[in-house]
C-alpha cells in the first residue's frame, strides 16, 4: 500500500556558511546578540528587491521568526509569501557575491541579483 | 488598446485655447499617499528622482512602468505639507492604486483615493495664467495653495504642449463657488475640445499612446526619466534602450484628408507603425524611427497620412 506523505510547509531556511557570517557582521556592529531582518521591498529593476538587516530590537508583532544554526531570522508576513521556500546563502571566494537568496518564487533577476520578479 | 477619437468637425486652428477652463475631475485621478515611506517607495517605483522632492509645494513628473520597462502611466507627484499628492490619468487610477498596494510590503504607505472629495480643473493659455502671477515664480508642476472665492485651491504650474497651464484643484464642495469666479471672465471647452486640443499638442494620453504597448522613450516623455537614480522598475530596460540607442519607435503628430480607416501605418508593403489617437484629420502615432521624420508620407488604408513634426520636438 502506498503511503502519501504531508509536503513539508515552505519556510526560509539559511544556510550554515551564511549563519557563520550574519554572526560576523553582528559582532562588527558591536551587537552580537543580535538577529537578521529578511524582507522584500518594492522596487529595484526587476520589482522587489531583497532587504537584510542586523536587528537587536526582537521580533515584530506579525513577524515569522526562523531559527537555525544559532541565527534567529525574522520575516514579516506580507515578505514571507514572496521568498517561502528561500534558502539564504552565502557565497564567498573570487567571484563571491556575499548572500544569495535562492528563491524559488522568482521568475526573473535583474543583473545585479538584488532584484526580482514574481 | 483604445484608439481615442475627438471632436468630428472642424480643425485645430479654429479652437481658442487660450484663457479656456476644462474641467478634469474625471479625466484625471487623484490619490493621496501618505506615510513616511512615501516618497521612498514611489522613487522605486517610477522613472524621476523623487528623492529631490524634499519640501512642500515641489513636484514633478515620472513615469510608472513595468518591469519590462513599458508605460503604465505618466504621473504627477506634489509634495503636499501632509502627505503626497499622485495625480494619475482618470482610466489608470486604480490601477496605479493596486501598483503601489501590490509593492507597500514592509513600508509605512497608505493611498487614498480622493477623486471623489475633489475637483481638478485646468485654466489653459498664458492670459489665463495671468490670473494668478504668485505661479510665475515656481517651477513646471510645482504648487502653491491659493485662495479663490474664499476656498483653499491648490494651484499646479503644468504645461500641455508648450503651452502654460495651471491646474486648480480643491474640495469638491467648493467646485462650484471656484468655478463661478473663473468662469465670470473665461470660457469653458469640454472634455471632447480638449482632447482634440491634446492630440494637436502631441501630448499623450492613458490608453491610446500610454500603454504597455510603448517605453517612455517612445512615448517622449525623457523629461521625465532619470538616468542616474538608481534602481526603479524597469530601469534595466529603459536605461539599456537609451545607452544602446534601442529605441525602435517615436510619437509623431500625423495629418491626412479624408477619415481613416484602420489605424496601421504602411510604407510600400512594409509596416511602418500605428495610428493611436484621431481627431478631424490629425492624430497621434508611433511609427519606426527610420520613417519618423517630418514630412514623411506613410499609407493608412487608402489614405496618406503624412507626418507633421515628432511629438517631442
């Protein structure tokens, strides 16, 4: 008999080496206790653009909270329908980019890689 | 897309625009946007740089576009001392409405549409904008607030062509004691008048040369566009169009006899653009930028439709 599994909800998700540097950038501005802001806003070439932000304030009143590798990320409700299912990475090296938001929602990027479409 | 028809008779030289009043309550919308993200969101959104808009009474032109960089509308943005004014084409502002709804994410940015409480009307000519000399010292489509009959006015220097013109807008319950004191000394065209008077300016319009169809560059409106700005919706495209000089099309002022029938533009066999506004033998069109020069002969059906002047000239 098959057995039908529940799909996972989507939920954002960061990676280990990108966790690794939101701490490092939270101790640079002197607050490393403090958690990442991940947004979307309108705007950019594409239409919404990525927001990261280092937040020592807690959570929001309509804000997802996610917590992995010992780096809590906050989502606002309305940005969360447009990067669910995200995985946040970090890309280092020569052609490093530093974050990179894999999004499956996205259609289109525009060249920069802040911006997207939906 | 709309192709607009005006007045069937007479010719653009018979209409005396000059110290004329149009009511444009409905053929323009309006919102409020109010928030302190307001100005930041709507320079994301749209082509000028919004972010110069740092006082009350200051305002300009943008165009709101696609991310595939194509005309939504053409906006008016005022800073007013409590908010911002959008003043958008009458068709498109719900749609706009619904633009900046889709992209207010984590901004503080309410829009409220408030056609409804307020009259627009547009005083055109430059004895008309006698009237009210303080405007002279203020730039294109910045404001005052005026008094007219005893009722607060916001007054906005625009220009259709290049003529002078003064937008008065204000509470809807003053419409008609504002209206009274214009009209005792000026006259009244309508809605059909100035659509022809438009069309004879080369100033487009939402639905007929305002359309996804076209970019801003097409469209002439480069006035309004800021090449170094930053970031907006559709800057990749628009700016990639300008630096390559990719623009495939202009807006012309066309002229021709008869009445057309269709709208498509020929040369030879050849497509060469599109009618996109008529009146009594004159109109508006996009045609391939190697036929957009004055006095180039292009067919409409039977017709000659000759191309007058490029609309942004």
């Amino acid at each position: 008999m098959a057995t039908r599994t529940t799909p996972e909800p989507l939920t954002i998700t960061i990676s280990e080496e990108a966790a690794v540097h939101v701490k490092q950038f939270a101790a640079a501005e002197g607050k490393p206790e403090a958690d990442l802001r991940v947004g979307v806003k309108g705007g950019g070439c594409s239409g919404l653009t990525y927001v990261l932000e280092i937040v020592d304030g807690g959570p929001g009143e309509n804000d997802q909270i996610v917590e992995e590798h010992d780096v809590r990320l906050y989502v606002d409700k309305k940005s969360y329908i447009f990067l669910a299912g995200t995985v946040l990475e970090y890309s280092g090296g020569l052609n490093g980019k530093g974050f990179v938001f894999n999004n499956p929602n996205a259609k289109t990027t525009c060249g920069c890689g802040t911006s997207f479409s939906v | 897309m709309t192709q607009r028809t005006g007045s069937t008779t007479g010719n653009v030289a018979e209409l005396n625009f000059n110290d004329v009043l149009v009511d444009l309550s409905s053929y323009l919308g309006r919102l409020r946007v109010n928030g302190s993200d307001a100005i930041d969101l709507l320079d994301r959104l749209s082509t000028n740089r919004l972010t110069d808009l740092t006082a009350p009474g200051m305002g300009m032109r943008s165009v709101l576009t696609t991310n595939k960089g194509r005309v939504i509308d053409l906006l008016g943005i005022h800073m007013m001392g409590n908010g911002i004014l959008v003043v958008t084409s009458g068709a498109a502002l719900r749609k706009v409405a619904d633009w900046i709804e889709f992209y207010t994410i984590m901004e503080d940015v309410e829009n409220v549409d408030i056609s409804g409480n307020t009259f627009h009307l547009r005083l055109i000519g430059i004895d008309a904008y006698k009237r009210f000399p303080e405007v002279n010292n203020i730039t294109n489509s910045s404001f005052l607030e005026i008094e007219i009959s005893g009722s607060s006015c916001t007054a906005i220097r625009t220009k259709v062509g290049g003529d002078l013109c003064l937008d008065i807008i204000g509470r809807k319950d003053d419409e008609g004691s504002v209206r009274q004191i214009l009209l005792s000394d000026m006259d009244e065209r309508s809605l059909l008048d100035y659509e022809r008077y438009r069309i004879s300016k080369g100033e487009p319009a939402f639905g007929s040369e305002l359309t996804e169809d076209f970019n801003p560059l097409e469209a002439g409106l480069i006035d309004y566009i800021h090449f170094n700005k930053g970031c907006y919706i559709g800057q990749e495209v628009v700016a990639r169009l300008n630096t390559y000089d990719k623009v495939q099309r202009k807006l012309v002022k066309l002229t021709w006899q008869g009445s057309l029938c269709g709208r498509n533009l020929y040369s030879g066999d050849q497509s060469a653009g599109i009618v996109t506004s008529m009146a009594n033998g004159f109109g508006l069109g996009f045609v391939r930028k190697i036929h957009a020069e004055p006095g180039t002969v292009l067919a409409c059906g039977e017709e000659s439709v000759t191309i007058v002047e490029l609309s942004s000239d």
